[in-house]
C-alpha cells in the first residue's frame, strides 16, 4: 500500500503563461505584473554557466495533497530525457526513497529511486561521516531508522553518541522524555529538519522542529538541524550527482527552507506559487529567489 499523502498547505495562485513571472508584492499592496517584473529584476543572478544539474522540493513543487501539479510529470520527463542530473529533496523523514517513489508514481510522476534525498539519508550521511559506526537513540519512522542502519548506525537507548529526533505521527511523552534524559547525561542532539508543523486532513500537526523545542528547553542543548534550510543538506545533494552549485538550480515553494538553503548553498533559485508562499510574501524576506514563476510547468522550457 503507497504511504498515505502529506497535504500541504495551497492557496490558488494567478494563471501563468509560459515562463512570464506572476505578480508578487514589491513595498505596497498592489500586485501586478511589472512589480513581479521588479521582484525578478532585483533578484535575479547573472545569467552565469547553463544550468546542468537540478535540486526540486516534492510537496507544493511537484504534487499537492497526492495529486501531481500540472506539469510536474512533463519537468521530471524533461530532465530524464535530456540526460541532466537531478535530485527531489525533501524534508519529509518518515518515508524511505522507495516509499516516496511510490507515492509520486501513484501520482503520475515518473521518479527513480536514486534520484530521491531526504533529510533522513542526510542526516544519516551527516552523522556517518561525524563518528563512523556509532550509535544513536532514534525518535522517527522508517525512513529515519532505514537510513540509520544502512550508515552502519546502532540504535540504542543505552549510551547513545546521538539523540536524533525526526518526523512520526506517533510522539511519545515516552520517547521524548527518554531523548532528554540521555541528552542531559550527555547525548549530542540532532534534528532532521526544522520545520515546526506538518499539513494532515485535519490541520496542521506539531513536526520535529516543534518537539525539538520542547526537547531544548527542558534540557537548554541546542538541536543541529541537518535538512532544509541548512546548505548541508543541497551541498550532500550536490555530491550525490556530482554537481556544482555554479551549474545547478534549486526550485521550491518555500521561502525560508528551499530558497534560503539554496541561496546559502549557491545555487540559483527558483521559487513556485503552488506551495507555501504566496507573491505578496515575497517581500517580507531579506532575500530574493532569482526567479519567481507560477508553477513549475514554467520551468519546463528552462531545462
């Protein structure tokens, strides 16, 4: 059975043609085209080396509560045609690539296995080239656990090198009061991801970066977090293709994760409107991606 979809967050975003910019708000509450036009100006990079290799988020990028974004299956046929490397990343640490292969295939979205990073198998490549062969005590699901294990980890509660806290549906008061016990007896903390909640049917749900909170403050140790916004997580990806950032391209539908960690990464970004934030966000942030559009259909031709 495909793992049950994540939903994500979506408003209805301005019709697109093409690769046209959408409107996004620039300093006032009027948003049209030549203040996207703006936007995109300010942001823009130079146009630099030809774009070789491509980081994509999943959720708001390529599907939307289990059904694919329009022209999500023509990008990832693009890419595979033309022989690019690229890698979908994502946050998500609950499921395996093999799960998330599954679920875009049932989808529609056409994904190998290989080419699927999640802030599980990063945290798991982070931490094996930290202390090979050591030990953690894992508050996660399959996705995290799997990955742990093939990094030659040992899951244990009793002296752990690590607390590595990630993605479940299923917190304990158990589990986490175990994870600040063993930090406090001087267990190193590390986080998957930051995000501090997570879309189900019924509304939002706490996520890791949440329970990490809790977890800091009963104990006042700082998590490492290890996946979006954190470069580490684009620059393993990087590694993973063998790309390099002059030549590659992060698109995402977040603001404070996939542009920022692309931005800090130095790839150039591409922000969609099908996803978290919205064009009048835009603005809000200190930082700019180098091209807004509405969805990644425009960025089909880009390939």
């Amino acid at each position: 059975m495909d793992p049950k979809p994540r939903r994500k967050a979506q408003r209805k975003v301005p019709a697109s043609s093409g690769s046209e910019p959408v409107p996004a708000k620039v300093g006032s509450k009027a948003v049209g085209l030549e203040s996207a036009r703006e936007v995109v100006e300010r942001a823009s990079v130079p146009a630099g080396k030809p774009i070789e290799s491509w980081l994509t988020d999943m959720d708001g990028v390529l599907i939307h509560e289990g059904s694919p974004i329009p022209g999500a299956n023509e990008f990832i046929g693009r890419l595979r045609e033309s022989g690019r490397a690229f890698l979908v990343l994502t946050n998500n640490s609950i499921y395996t690539p093999r799960d998330l292969r599954a679920r875009l295939k049932y989808s529609g979205i056409d994904v190998p296995e290989s080419a699927i990073w999640t802030s599980a198998l990063a945290t798991a490549q982070f931490l094996q080239t930290q202390r090979p062969g050591g030990s953690a005590y894992v508050i996660g699901e399959a996705g995290l656990t799997t990955a742990m294990h093939e990094a030659g980890y040992v899951l244990t509660d009793n002296d752990p090198d690590y607390v590595v806290l990630g993605e479940t549906r299923n917190y304990s008061f158990e589990s986490i009061t175990r994870a600040i016990r063993l930090i406090n007896d001087g267990a190193r903390f590390i986080c998957t991801n930051p995000d501090a909640t997570g879309p189900s049917l019924e509304g939002a749900l706490p996520a890791a970066g949440s329970v990490a909170a809790l977890v800091t403050k009963a104990t006042g140790v700082d998590p490492y977090f290890v996946g979006k916004p954190n470069p580490l997580m684009m620059r393993e990806a990087l590694n993973k293709i063998s790309a390099h950032s002059e030549t590659s391209a992060m698109v995402g539908d977040r603001m404070d994760t996939d542009v920022l960690g692309g931005l800090e990464a130095g790839l150039r970004t591409f922000l969609v409107l099908t996803g978290v934030t919205q064009p009048h966000e835009v603005n809000r942030f200190p930082y700019l991606p180098s091209m807004i559009v509405a969805s990644i259909a425009d960025l089909v031709a880009h390939v």
